[in-house]
C-alpha cells in the first residue's frame, strides 16, 4: 500500500517541480517551512512533558533530569550534525536528476547512525566528572547515571529519524517527518503518565520511567518513519535499502563534509558552557535569569531554524541541477524573511521581558535581570538570522569548515573575553556579560554574511556523476 504522495523529481511540497526560471514562491517557501518549525518545535515540547510528570516527583529528580540530559544531548550534538550533513548529498544527487543515488548515500549514513550508539557508550564515561563538577549529591547523582544510561540506547533509531526526516526535507517534503516526531512526542506523554506516575498498571520507576518512555517513542517513531517510506515508492525511486557493504570512499566523502558540521556544533555548546561559567561568576540569580532567557525564547527561534534547513534544501537542490544564482536568489529571499520575523521578536523582547519573566518566576531580582537579558536578545536578533540561516544554508551547499572554524574563533576570542571583560567592567555585571553575547552573535553573522557573499559555495559539489563514483 502506497502511503506516501507521489514522488516528483525537484519535488517541492505537494510533489511539484521547482521552477526552472526562478526562484520559488513565498507561499511555497511558507508552505515547505512551517512544518519544518513544527518538527523542530516538538523537541522542545517532548523535554517540557519530560520535565513536567519528573518535577512532580520532586527537586532531586529534576536536578537529576537536567544534568542527564544536559550531558547526553551534548555528546549528541556531533553525531546530530553528523547525520544533516546528508542533506548536502542527498538534496544535490535529487536535483541532479540522479534520485537512485539517494538510496546509495541513505545505506552509508545508516553505517554512521549505528556507530554513534558505541560512540556515545565511550562519550558517556565522562559522566562521572559531569557529577562532580555539579557537585550532585550520591542519591541524585545515581538517579541520574541510571537514566542515562537507559537513553543511550536510543541513539540509533533516534539518529535514523534524523536520516530519513532528511530524507523527506532534502525532496521537499517536510509533512510526513512532521507527522511522525508529534506521534513520538504524544506516545512519551502517555508513557510517562503511565511508567513515571505508575498509572495504567505500569510500574513506578520514576525517572526512570522518563527514560523508558523516550526510549519507546523514539524507537516507534523510527519504525514508523522507515516502515512507511519502505512501504511507498520511494524504495523503488530512490532504490533504499536499509544497509548496504561499507563503501570506504563514500564514507570518506561523508565524514569530510559531515565532521565540520558536527564538530561547530559541539564547538558551540563548549563556548556557551565557557559562557556560564563566567555568568556563573555574578552569582545564582545572574545564572537563573540567563537560563530561563534562554528556556523561555527556545521555541521561538525554531522558525529561524526552520528557515535555514529550507534553504539548505533549496540551495542543495538548485546546485545539484546547476542553477547556483537561483541558489543565491532563494537562499536571500528566505534570509529576508527570517531577518523580518526575528527582528520583529526583538521588540517584544525588549519592551515586555520583565512581564514575560514575571508570569514564570516571583523572585523580583531574577525578573530584574532577566529583563536585561531579553533586551540583550531583543539587539542581536537581525545578526542571530543572518548567523543561522546561513551557517545551515552553506551546509547544503556541503561548505562547513569554514562555519566550524568561525564558531571556534568566535567563541574563544569573542564570545569569552568580551564576556570576561564586560562582565567585570559593568554594573549591572549580567548586562557586560549579554554583551560579550551580541558581541559573539554579531561577529559570527557577519563572517557567515561574507562568506555567503563572495560565492564559493555556489562552486561547490559533494557529487560526482555516478560513472565516476
């Protein structure tokens, strides 16, 4: 039985075929993205539903949630990176005209999303300086390893979704994958209801009830996800198979263009962490105010997000069939829509953060602060655009060392000293401190601008006709 809407090469959503001749429409662009918001958005509802039934267990197992979390979505960021990288050789083989070729990169990514379950495994032995430097207390600190240690496994089907959610996004079509993250994220709401609460005749683990549960839905979402696309024509299309021999020359090519991207984002999450420690340094309530400014905007930068894997798709696709200016001319029609969308959230940012803050938290100092956090958010808005729309647009383009290496660069000689020096230079500390932030943001933005700009991208291929392969 054919679940799937018919497969149209260039296919933009609803099977269409992009315009030879220009770029494609707003409504289009609209069309293809806010799915895209809506998968990403379901990430951030899944960690409240997980926090929500864990907070009712009391502080120690929430401490013990974020802690967990925290060190397993930080030894994931480079797997994650790791797999979007197929978005450049699988949007490009797509618009080449050669969608046979999908299933041939699809069988070598799925070798790389079961070597990240080991990889992880040997990541995770860290976790006990994890718990010290918390300084964790031994009850919590094994609540935490526990969970942890359940969550690893989900590694592999966790990365597969990620796979084939690229996949759909890389031909244009964003619903499906949209479809199957809310039916995970609804399955670990009733999981946790039943395992974390002891409800439904399922037994009370508690935390980790938490884990088993995301451990299920994850599992079930990537059944679903691969069982479906298996069960259309775009085995037949694409020519899928779910594992193939290792071909050691692809998987070269892969992890040449897949690395970098992984490795900015785990770049990254080193500078922020850098970034709190400093903060950390102004005292509790500084550290409070700039996570709940953080927590609380989450959500709300996913369309930027959004945004830029549109248009790593797009620029894929167009480079692929060897039409680079509409490349450029779609990846700035999209930049200005996010630049206009996030510029626009700097206003209620600015004027209404200690009212946002206040809904959420009693504590007047807290809400002080944090309102010069949002203010601080509100400034580098345009330049946050810009910085991630066009380091996720490159990537389609399979450019991703030099975005690697300006995180890097920004981050140790920006982001950190502007943040040290600032923080101690200024009164209030926590404003100097946000502005070694714009400082970091800006600097990132504007590199990624001029390297947008100058056009080597549009040069660039991760694909080789197949009689040369």
């Amino acid at each position: 039985m054919n679940t799937l809407p018919p497969v149209a090469l260039d296919g933009a959503p609803g099977g269409d075929a992009l315009p030879r001749d220009r770029p494609p429409p707003y409504r289009e662009i609209l069309g293809f993205t806010m799915p895209l918001v809506a998968t990403l958005s379901s990430v951030a509802v899944n960690n409240l539903v997980d926090a929500a039934f864990v907070g009712q267990l009391g502080a120690g197992p929430l401490a013990a949630l974020a802690i967990a979390n925290f060190t397993y979505i930080s030894g994931m960021l480079v797997l994650l990176g790791l797999t979007r990288s197929s978005m450049a050789f699988l949007s490009q083989s797509f618009g080449a005209g050669h969608p046979e070729r999908l299933g041939d990169w699809v069988a070598q990514y799925q070798w790389l999303a079961l070597a990240g379950l080991p990889i992880l495994l040997v990541l995770m032995q860290a976790f006990p300086w994890v718990v010290r430097l918390a300084d964790l207390s031994p009850a919590t600190a094994a609540e935490a390893q526990r969970f942890l240690w359940i969550r690893v496994w989900e590694v592999p089907f966790t990365l597969t979704s990620v796979l084939y959610g690229t996949l759909y996004n890389a031909t244009g079509r964003s619903v499906f994958p949209m479809t199957v993250q809310w039916c995970a994220v609804a399955l670990n709401g009733v999981l946790n209801y039943g395992l974390v609460l002891g409800h439904f005749g399922l037994p009370r683990l508690g935390l980790a009830g938490s884990a088993y549960s995301t451990l299920i839905a994850q599992m079930t979402g990537a059944f679903i996800m691969t069982g479906a696309t298996y069960a259309s024509e775009f085995r037949h299309t694409y020519r899928l198979r779910l594992l193939d021999w290792p071909d050691l020359h692809s998987l070269k090519r892969l992890l040449k263009v897949g690395l970098p991207q992984g490795m900015g984002d785990g770049l990254e999450i080193l500078s922020f962490l850098g970034f709190f420690a400093i903060v950390g340094q102004l005292g509790e309530t500084a550290v409070a105010a700039s996570n709940f400014g953080l927590q609380a905007t989450h959500v709300l930068f996913m369309p930027g997000v959004a945004m830029g894997i549109a248009a790593a798709s797009y620029v894929g696709r167009y480079l692929g069939r060897g039409a680079p200016a509409l490349a450029r001319i779609t990846a700035h029609r999209i930049l200005g829509m996010t630049i206009t969308y996030m510029g626009l959230l700097g206003i209620p940012l600015w004027f209404y953060g200690e009212t946002i803050t206040g809904w959420f938290i009693a504590d007047p100092d807290v809400v002080r602060q944090a309102g010069w956090v949002f203010k601080a958010m509100a400034v580098y808005q345009v330049f946050d655009a810009v910085g991630i729309v066009l380091r996720i647009t490159l990537s389609g383009a399979g450019d991703t060392r030099f975005p690697m290496a300006m995180v890097g660069l920004c981050g140790v000689f920006v982001m950190l000293p502007l943040t040290w020096f600032l923080s101690r230079g200024m009164q209030p500390g926590i404003v100097g401190a946000w502005l070694g932030m714009v400082g970091y943001i800006f600097a990132l933005g504007m590199l990624l601008l001029w390297r947008f700009e100058c056009g080597a991208w549009m040069r660039m291929s991760v694909i080789q006709p197949p009689a040369q392969e």
